[in-house]
C-alpha cells in the first residue's frame, strides 16, 4: 500500500492469487453415501453442506502434506 493507503500493482496481485488461483471454492453434490471429492491446496477449510430438508450444516478440516486421501468431516448445525 502507498503511504495514502491506496494498493499498489502488487498488492492487486497478490489480492488476486489469494482470492482467486489460491482461495478453493467447490460446489457439487455428494453421493448416496454422503462422499465428495475435492482437490484442494493446503489449508484449513470450512464446509457447508444443505442436506434434504434444507438445513445447512458446517464441518472444519485441515489439509497438509501427510493428510490421508480420504476424510471424514464431522458436520454440525
């Protein structure tokens, strides 16, 4: 930011890496068996799912390097 606090060309692009190219947003629908895949960067990430009836639930997990290919994610209201 310049001494105005006004972005720079930089800070525009790295806005645009975090938000855009970094930032995973996924939409889709789960199976039968309640299974979704994903590929995704490393990170923490906060789901939300709308089951059957239309309520919404949210789950967190993180992934890293040594995170298993295959998750569980426990959802709450």
């Amino acid at each position: 930011l310049t001494k105005e606090m006004r972005p720079k060309p930089a800070y525009r692009e790295l806005k645009r890496l975090i938000r855009g190219a970094w930032w995973s947003r996924v939409d889709g629908m789960a199976t039968a068996d309640g299974r979704f895949k994903l590929r995704g960067h490393h990170g923490k990430y906060l789901v939300r799912v709308r089951d059957a009836t239309g309520q919404t639930l949210v789950g967190e997990f993180t992934l890293a390097r040594d995170t298993p290919a295959e998750l569980v994610v426990k959802l709450h209201p």
